[in-house]
C-alpha cells in the first residue's frame, strides 16, 4: 500500500518546480510583496524607521518558517542584525547570506522619476515626469525590462528580498539547502556599519558558520553576475576652508578678503595631478601587490570601459590608460560634494564665509583608515592650513593665514578571501552555469574586513543588480530582470553542498 | 500791527527744531514707521511683493505731500520706480535723490537672528538665539547701538526711509529744500536694473536735472560717511561643469570616471595666483589709469585694513600688500559660491553629476562687461574645456572631454564723476562739518552709467550705513546711529543751494 500512497501525494501535490520556474510563475507576487517594504524610509540614521524595517522584515521571515528574531545591540539602541535560519540535519556546512535593509540619505528634491519612499513601477529607464504603471494582478505578467524606482531598490533590499524569495523557490522544488542556512540582514550598512563589531562578538555562538555569502553590489557593467573575493575599504573625511567671520559684500571687499571657496578650489586641485593620479604623498605606498593569480583573473574580465564611457557620455576618463578594472584595484580619492554660499538664482554677491567639501577615500588591501586620512591631513597642512578637528576660534581666525577643519567621518580597512579558497570554489561552481566575472575586489566598500576579525570567516560577494542602477544617488532603482535572475543565482548558491 | 502778529506765531508755533534736533526727537517713530517696511518682502523677482512694496512707500510719500506716482514701464510689469517731489520756485538747480527699495535674495534657513522678513530690534549687535527686544513707544529713548535686522534693513530701504524723515526734518525746521527736489525709489537695483534704462528713457522729461544724489552703500570701516563719485561695474556669469551623465557610486567609479567636482576646482583655481591677482588673460587690460587727483584722495583715505582684519577673522589678505582702497579701484574676480551634490550629513558616497559655481566680476572705468565676460569664456577654453551657453546634449558629452556650461547674467559698466564738478563740490561741502571719506569709486556696482548715458546727469553715491551691517548676507542689519546720523546728513544736503 505504501507505494500506492506515495503515488497519491505526488499526484495531488503540485509538480515541483525549479527555482526559475518557480521565479517567472510569481513575478507579480514578488513585486507585490516588494513594494510596501521599499516604502518604508530606511536611513540608518533615524532608528524608528530603522526599527519599522527590522520588524516588516522579521514578518516576511516569520511567514517562511525561518525562526526569525532580532540581535539587538547591548543596550538596545542601534539598528538590529535580523536573523533567521533553515537548519538542514546531516549537512556538512553551515554558511551565512547576508544583505543590509539600509539605504543611502537621500535629497528628495533631487529625485526626478518618483519621491525615494514612493516606491513606483515602470515598464523601463524612467524618463522625469513619465507616469508610472499600476501595480500588476498576481498573475499579470512582468517584462524583465521593467524597473522599480525608490531608495534601496537595488541597494540592498533587493538583496533582502530576493534571499526571501529564494527560500520560497527552494521550497517550490521541493528542495533543501545543501548547507546548514543562516541569513543575517543588517540595518546600518550605509552608515559605515558602527556597530557590526560589537553586534558579531554579542551573538558569536549563533553567527558561528564556514563562510559568508554577501548579496549586494550591482553586476558587471558588462551584463553578467559578478563573483568577487573583497571589497574596497573606505576612509571619509569633511573638509571646511574658512574665510572672513561672516560673509562680504563682494563689492566692497572682492580681491581683498580671502574667498574660501577659492581657497578650497586650490586646496582640492593640489591632491590629484591632471591624470587623475593623486599627488597626496605615499597615498599609494601601502598597497599590497595583486598575486599573479589575481592579475589573470582581472586580464579576463572583459573591459567595460568603452560601453560605459558611451552610456555615461563621458568623453574621457582618468587613469593614464588604465581600466576601470584595473583602477579599482587601487586606492581612490573622490570629491563627493561642494558647498559655499549658493549658486544659480540664488546666488548673492558675497565673499562666502566657508566653504565644505566630502571627500571619500577607497583603500585597497594594505592601506589603514586613519594611515590614509593622516596622510590628506598632512597635505593640507603641507599646502600652508593651520588643520584643526573643529571650527576655529576668532585668535585662530586672526592668526593663520588659512585654516582648514577636517573631521574623519569613519572607514574601514578592505578585505580579499583568495581565489582558491573552497567557499569561493563552490559558489564559482554553483553559478557556473551562466557567464559570471571574477573578481578579486569589488571597487565598493562592505565592513567585510569584520567577519575575518570578529569570527575568522572567509567571505564573498555576489552581485546581481543591474549596474546602471543608481545606487547612492537619486533616481536609484533595480531592473526586475536582474531581481528575478539574482532569486535564481541564489536559490542556486543556496542548494549547493 | 505786522510785528506783533508774526510774534504771535512764533509764539504760537513749535520752536523750529534743527534736523538733528527733530530726529532726536523722533527716534522711536522713525523705527515705528520703519519696521512695517522692511515686513514686505522685496526679493525683486517676485513682482507681487515689490508692488506691495511701491504702494506702500506710495503712502509714506502722500502722507508727506510729495505728489508720489508710480512710473511704470511700457507693459507694466516691470518694478516701477516711484517718484515723489518737493519743487521749490526760484531755485536753480534740479536734484534728484536716489534709493532701491528691492533687496538681494534670501536664503531664510541660513538666518540666525530673525527671518529675513520679520524685522527684529536689538540694543547692539545681536547674537544666534538672543530675543529682539519689544517695539518702543513713541516717546521711549533709542540709543545709537541699536540695531534692527532684516533684509534690506541698510541695503536699501534705510536710504527710501532715510530720505523721507529728511524731508519730515526739513520741514520741521520750517525750511524747505534749496533745489527743486525730485526722489526716485528704484525697485529691481539687485537684479541688476534691467529695466532701468528703459524707464530713464520713458520718464525723461520728468526726470530732467542737473544731478543725481545716490543713497546707498555702507560707510567706511573706519566709521565716517563717504561720499563716492563713482562705483565698479559687474559682469555676472554661472559656471557648470560636467561629469558622467547621472552621479555614480565613487566606489565602483572612482577614479575612473572625471569627478566635476574635482574639475570645476581645478578651473576655478586656474583663474587667479596665490597672491589674489586674476591670471585670465588681458583681464587688467582696459582699465583706464586713475588721475592724479584721484590717486591722491585715495592716499588720504586712512587705511582700515588692519582694523578690518581684525573683525573680520583674517590672518591673511590677498593683493600682494596693496590696501582695501587700492583693491577696489582695480577689476576683481570673485566665486559667490559653489554647489555639487550634498556635503557634511547629507554627502553621499557619488561622483556629482555636475559641479556649478557663481562668479562675479566687478570692473572699473575702462571695463566692458561682455569684454570681461569673453575673457572669462577664453580663459576656461584654454583650459581645454568646450564652453557652452547651455546644458550639453549627449553626442556633446561623449565627443569633448571637458565641458562648461558658462552664462553671462547680466552686469554693467563702471561709472565716474569727476571730483571737481559742481555737484561734487557742493555735497562735499554740504557735509563738510562732520568727518568725510571721499572716494574715486565705491567698491559695490550701481548701474550710474545709465544716468550719464540715459538722462546725461552726473552723479555721486553718499554712502551712510555701518560698515558691518551683513548687506547681500544673512543677518543683514542696521545700526540706528547710522540711520539718524544719516537723516540728518541728507537733511543737511537738501539744503544746499
């Protein structure tokens, strides 16, 4: 009679599905299930929202039979690790996924297509004023050239939801993971990830694994899904050039009162060279050279620079010849942003009192956070700056020529697992089946450098957004062609031994 | 009989009071008529306030029986000048006395003292946080360090109030003026007086004189009055640079792709040395050498550098050891501010999309504000940039590596009278009793070259206000010894034969 049963239940049960049949059956339930967690506002720096999105996620995992809880910081008070877990008895590994459900700040005026937190659908790149499309039935159907626009859409809670959707799809096959699953989405990412430390040693026992796997990064401006073993580290800085106490007619005093905004225009362009190499003194002293392994694994990555150059319309870029992929091997200087006074229609004729730039450095395997940002503080001072961590008094105002206040904004160091390593070896497999690049590094910045220090865990990166994606910026937004593969890749990773 | 009925009426009548005497009197009703003013926004952008404006200093000018219109422009749309006068048979000159009733734009968050529109009143200079104190009655004493804030509270609605409580002084002296008195209030002076020729040209016969009395500007840092024969000119520009065609992540493009932060710096400090002096070509080329005359009433201006320096938090001066009063006789080049993406809090970790700068030049007798604006053009040309006058289209952006979008936004040549003309004479002499600066040229811009060009009428600037009262800034204020001093100054000119 067993037999007989047996037959009974796998007639009545549904025919189990792969995960990309499973993903291309659900789309609009995907995307139904997206939308109301990107509308919930996620800058790390307001911890009620913060808060809203731990407990939305805690929900979505509940309904997956996950166990989900939150690992809450000692005292309560910063951005909770949600986890979550698929226990598979007999399994010979235990391995984390992880994405963060934090975004980037955002300048809601600067976005064009849809407010950030107004999270809105379009059946491609949105052009500004484009009306959205509705939200499709559950059974309607989504070209993979559809987008989403709102804050963190690709970065990272795409990462959330498609780790969740993966779980969905494993299920759908009938499968388990080929590992013991654990998931851990953090909450602060973006804000440099103060309390990643102290959260990895609090909940060391449960977080104890052979590897993590980190979703988040878009894929290669080239099209495919990367792979790769490290991330750049990041060292950020605000830099404040004074002038005059309070701000001058320009009339009355231009050419005789120093202008800040002068002063930092000269300040900024003395720390490149018109290369774009950077002039700040041993900037690139502590790198540690690329293996030979490593170079290969660069040379094959074929160069995007020439497509991207046509899509970005840029009609030359930095590096002396150099690749995009080359050039993300080694550190990086960047001005993220000026401002002195106003510009435009509301410009005045003044000498503005100051002027402020952010600059964000990116290191490479060998450099240090502080080393970097002690280095751009000796070359302002090298440039004639009294350097002080704070504005300056009116005796300091009198008595040095000029006067730069530069705070360090936080940074980390970068981290690299090697190309050999096993945890790398089976997630290159398990994806091998579709083209993939290679990396030995990322040009972002991920704390990964904390996994090694905190709970000696090798790691790597997935990325699997598409690469024009906005990230960081306004306008930001994921192609669901790329979320709907990235469920498969990972539904993928998730069920290799 | 005669005899005694004049003795009767003087006895009958107030004793008549001198300006000084009238204005002492009068100091609370001054600042009660006043601070409704300076309530009417005046940004001269916005056509519905300057008009609410006009029709208020209308009524202040009927109330004083000075037959007040409105000129207006052609369509009408223009801010109008208002025009009021006092004719005084048998005299034998025509004077006109100026002031702008318009004010320069405001950026309300960056006030610390009051909104620029809620004039606040203070027993001195104020600080962030402190309360204004209440309106005082009628008869209640003002002390001379009093000050009240709010735009335009000295730049230049202190000259429409100053020049309406002269006449209240006049009168109450039982004088009247020793001209045929005109008044213009002018309504668009910050945004460069695009209409004014226009209007000179409309209203020509009405405005027939032998001179113009300008009522503008602060004192001179040392304290007294000045009375200035001319002013600089201004030649306007907007400067955007271009980047990649939407901001990028600095992580995974950094480095590669041309920062335009970094390229507007670059630029920008391409203009001027470190001594201060612009390095754009033929920029000191036009500028007509002043005469001896000149050369020596600057040299008997007492140098307020040092003091300057001092209140104004300056360790350092550009100009290679030249004074203040040398300086502005010169041409200048000045960055009004900056702008690329966001800085401090809200930066985020992007290359900027673009990079803008406001600059404006200020020139001097020879000048031509096109002629400057060119060499500007040429200037950012040899730097390699293609220079537009509007945004780039794509195919622009992919063909030229260097691209700035540069906008010529309005100025004006310098203007000059010469120190021995009568009119020169008379209103030095009219002052004459109190400490006086004369001055060859102001460094602030008037456009005074209308009038010579317009109406034919030489003219001088009387410049009253404290030097330290934030004009075109935040925090602007008015310290009210300077008004009174002021009244009583213009009183006195108004009565000159």
């Amino acid at each position: 009679m067993r037999w007989l049963i047996l037959l009974l239940i796998a007639l009545a049960a549904p025919a189990p599905a792969t995960p990309r049949e499973w993903v291309d059956a659900n789309r609009a339930a995907i995307v139904r299930e997206y939308l109301p967690l990107l509308a919930i506002p996620n800058v790390a720096s307001n911890s009620e929202d913060i808060r809203r999105n731990a407990e939305h996620i805690l929900a979505m995992m509940e309904r997956r039979g996950l166990a989900p809880r939150l690992l809450e910081s000692e005292d309560g008070s910063a951005p909770p690790l949600v986890y979550g877990e698929w226990p598979v008895p007999g399994a010979t590994r235990t391995l984390v996924i992880y994405a963060h459900y934090d975004g980037q700040p955002v300048t809601p005026s600067a976005w064009t297509i849809a407010p950030p937190f107004e999270p809105a659908l379009f059946t491609g790149a949105a052009a500004p004023g484009q009306p959205p499309i509705a939200l499709p039935g559950e059974s309607d159907a989504i070209e993979d050239d559809w987008r989403i626009y709102a804050r963190s859409a690709s970065d990272d809670k795409a990462g959330v939801m498609a780790i969740l959707a993966a779980v969905d799809a494993l299920r759908a096959e009938g499968g388990t993971p080929g590992f013991n699953l654990k998931i851990v989405f953090e909450g602060e990412e973006e804000a440099g990830s103060p309390n990643l430390a102290a959260l990895l040693r609090r909940h060391r026992e449960l977080l104890q694994s052979d590897g993590w796997i980190i979703v988040d990064g878009p894929a290669h401006a080239s099209g495919p899904p990367q792979l790769t073993l490290g991330v750049r580290g990041l060292s950020s800085a605000d830099l404040t050039v004074y002038g005059p106490v309070r701000p001058l007619h320009s009339g009355h005093y231009g050419n005789w009162a120093p202008n800040p905004a002068m002063m930092l225009a000269e300040l900024l362009a003395s720390m490149k060279d018109e290369t774009g190499r950077v002039t700040i003194a041993g900037f690139y002293d502590d790198v540690t050279p690329l293996t030979a392994v490593e170079l290969a694994a660069i040379d094959a990555v074929p160069p995007p620079d020439a497509g991207l150059m046509e899509e970005l319309g840029l009609g030359a870029v930095e590096g002396r010849g150099a690749t995009l992929t080359d050039l993300i091997h080694l550190p990086s200087l960047n001005v993220n942003g000026l401002a002195a006074a106003d510009v435009g229609e509301n410009a005045r004729n003044v000498i503005p009192s100051e002027a402020m730039a952010s600059i964000d450095m990116r290191l490479v395997l060998g450099n240090d956070p502080r080393r970097q940002f002690d280095r751009l503080a000796a070359h302002i001072r090298a440039q004639g700056f009294e350097v002080l961590d704070r504005a300056p008094a009116m005796d300091e105002r009198r008595r040095f020529p000029r006067i730069a206040r530069l705070t360090f904004e936080g940074g980390y160091p970068a981290a690299r697992t090697s190309l050999d390593h096993p945890l790398a070896r089976s997630v290159r497999e398990a994806l091998g089946s579709r083209p993939l690049i290679v990396l030995p590094s990322m040009g972002g910045s991920l704390p990964l450098y904390l996994l090694e220090q905190e709970l000696g865990a090798p790691n790597v990166v997935v990325a699997l957004w598409n690469h024009d994606n906005n990230q960081h910026a306004e306008d930001e937004n994921v192609r669901l062609g790329n979320l709907f593969d990235g469920i498969v890749a990972i539904a993928d990773i998730m069920a290799m031994e």
